[in-house]
C-alpha cells in the first residue's frame, strides 16, 4: 500500500510538471505575438522636447499679399544652426498659372554658382557652393527670386524634398526642416455706386415774381389801392448731400505661433528618418526632413512655425511623406513611421490621440483611416486637428 500511494504521488508530481511546462509555454507564446503585434514602442510618461538644431532653409517673406500684375521679391535664407555649409542644391515649386518666375539672382552666402539657376514651369533650380576651405556658418541670403503675379487667387512657393544641402559634419544631405511662403492675390471689391441726390436751386430774395395782370378797381374816397407786386421771403438752400464720414480702420489681427512635437523611427537601404509637412489652411508652411529624436524615450523634436495670421487646430495636418516598410527575415523587419505627440498653437496644446483627431492614409497603403485615438503614422498620410 505505501508503494502504491508513492506511485500515485510519483504520478501526479510528473502531471503537475507537465502541466506547469504547458502553462508556461502558452504565457511565453502569447507574450511572443503580442509583440510581434504591438510594433510600436510602450508609451512612457516621461517626455521631452529640444529645437531642431540642424540647419534651415527659409522664404522670406512667408505672407505675400500682392495685386495683379504685380512684381516682388523673395529671399532664400539659410540658417545653418551649428553646422558648416559647403554646397547646396535648391529647387522650389510654384503655380505658374498665379505666378511668373522672372529672374533669379544668387546671394553672397554661397557665393559660388555651381549650376546656373532655371526656370521652368513651375519650378525653380539652382546649386550655389563655397571654397572647399572656407565653409560658411550663420544666417545668409542664398539667392533672390522675382515673381509677377498673373491671376487672382492663392499659391506657395515651397522647397521640395529635392533640395540638398552638404555640411562638413555629415556625408549625406543635411536639413532640419524647409519653409515656404504663401502668396495672396486677392480680386479687387467692387465700388458700390451712389445714386445723386438732386439739388435746389434757391430763389435770389431780389428777384420779383411776376404776377398776373388784373383790372384795376374803380378808386373810392375809402378805398385802398391793391400792391401790383408782392415780396418774396428768402429761403434757405438745401445742402445738396451730406459729406461721407471717415473709414473705420480696423486693427490688423495678430498671428499664432504652431508648434509640432514629433519624433521618428528609421529604415530603408540608408536608413533615412520620417519626413513631416506642417499643413496650414491647404498650404504647405514647413516641411521637416529627417524627424530624428527617440520614440520610445518620447523624447520629441520640436518645429515652429510663426504664421502672421490667426490660426486654428480645423486648419492644420500633419503629414507623414516617406513611409517605408521591408521585411528582412522570419523575424525582423525595417520599418520607418512618424510619431506626433502634440501640436501646439499660442500656448494651448492639442494632444494627437484625442478622440477629434481624423487619421487619414493614401487610399492603397494598406493602413485604414479613422478616430484612431494614435499618435502614429505607420503609413504615408496626415493628422487632421
């Protein structure tokens, strides 16, 4: 009997044990596709954000408002931050049925025209450099453009993507971000015509008034002869209009200051970070390339744009243009996406996974749109405020 019950002890040892292996095998198989699942980093409650501290190519000015037919000036400005700049490549687009480009003419920053600057329907290129010796740091004016207004309506003149700029501390291009500028041609509002006011022409108080003539009544001793001609009273002229009051001017309203935190993972054959346009009322304002900083750190690169009009969240995206995907074995893969954790407009903070945010991808990526309630962009597409 003792044999027996040591056996059946013996026996359900060995069922607990296989049991308990069992159990642990599901813990570790579960653990494994939820993470195969949840690509994206653990959210941490610890943030952080720094300036993009790379270089910076500009438009200035950023607000254009300009009649028909009419000429001006923009300025290409380059900010290199901390680093050295030894060459540039620019190219920037614009609507040629608004705008005529008619001329451009290279700064003194890079003085060195490597490649002649042309014109060609809608685009603009040029590549300046320096002495390979005598690289240049600080703020200067790369080259002027000249533009004539040619119908009503709005446009940008933006850099693409296109544009390169070499520094000496990196071996591939270098730029934190892009901004261009937006350019009013706003239609003339039509005069509303007055209807005159008809004007009195006054009697002269001297004038007599011709009466009638009558026969004279037979004179008694009594009676009193009647006047031929009667006075007249002087009226007053009637103004003939009332003089316009002067215009009410109104104040011009100030603008808004839109920051964007974002950060970003790499991929690709030479693992590029995400690219990021700020999208204000339709027109493209700042374009971010390389968003670096660390998701899952939640340390955040912070991008600022200074808009001389009043904006609010309908008005901006944020858009994700670089997406790229691979997978490169049975368990690895590359893939590179853009994390938005905030924008910002004049101080108040909107967070991108509130419930009013819209996430929208390109109609084949593979990714589906909606109230995601994300901070991600796992595709090419935009964060609707």
């Amino acid at each position: 009997m003792i044999i027996m019950k040591n056996n059946k002890l013996g026996d359900m040892n060995i069922v607990q044990s296989v049991l308990g292996a069992l159990v642990l095998i599901a813990l570790s198989m579960m653990l494994f596709f939820s993470y195969k699942m949840v690509k994206k980093p653990f959210v941490f409650k610890e943030e952080s954000a720094v300036e993009a501290n790379g270089p910076v190519l500009s438009i200035v000015p950023s607000l254009i408002s300009k009649d028909l037919s009419q000429s001006f000036n923009v300025d290409l400005i380059l900010d290199t931050k901390t680093e050295k700049a030894s060459a540039t490549e620019i190219v920037l687009v614009y609507n040629p049925t608004i705008l005529r480009a008619n001329s451009i003419t290279p700064g003194s920053f890079l003085p060195v025209v490597l490649k002649t600057g042309a014109i060609n329907n809608g685009t603009v290129t040029l590549a300046l450099g320096v002495n390979p010796t005598e690289p240049k740091q600080g703020v200067g004016i790369l080259a002027t453009v000249n533009f004539t207004t040619l119908a009503y309506g709005n446009d940008t003149i933006n850099y693409t993507a296109q544009t390169q700029l070499a520094v000496i501390s990196q071996t591939t291009n270098f730029i934190s971000s892009l901004t261009g500028s937006i350019i009013t041609v706003a239609a003339p509002t039509p005069t509303p015509t007055l209807t005159p006011i008809p004007t009195f022409t006054p009697v002269p108080s001297n004038t007599p008034i011709p009466q009638p003539s009558a026969t004279p009544l037979p004179t008694t001793p009594w009676s009193t002869p009647v006047p031929t001609n009667v006075p007249t009273v002087p009226v007053t002229p009637v103004p003939s209009s009332t003089p316009p009051s002067a215009p009410t001017i109104v104040p011009p309203i100030s603008g808004s200051v839109v920051t964007v935190y974002a950060a970003g993972t790499k991929a690709g054959r030479y693992s590029y970070y995400p690219n990021m346009k700020l999208i204000i009322d339709g027109h493209t304002v700042l374009e971010a390339l390389a968003v670096a900083g660390n998701p899952a750190l939640r340390q955040f690169i912070k991008y600022t744009h200074n808009s001389s009009v009043k904006v609010t969240p309908k008005q901006v995206l944020v858009k994700f243009t670089n997406d790229y995907y691979r997978r490169v074995g049975r368990r690895s893969y590359e893939d590179r996406n853009l994390m938005v954790d905030k924008i910002e407009i004049d101080g108040v903070e909107y967070q991108t996974e509130a419930d009013t945010v819209y996430t929208r991808y390109t109609r084949h990526s593979g990714c589906h749109s909606g109230y995601l309630k994300s901070e991600w962009l796992y595709c090419n597409g935009y964060l609707a405020y």
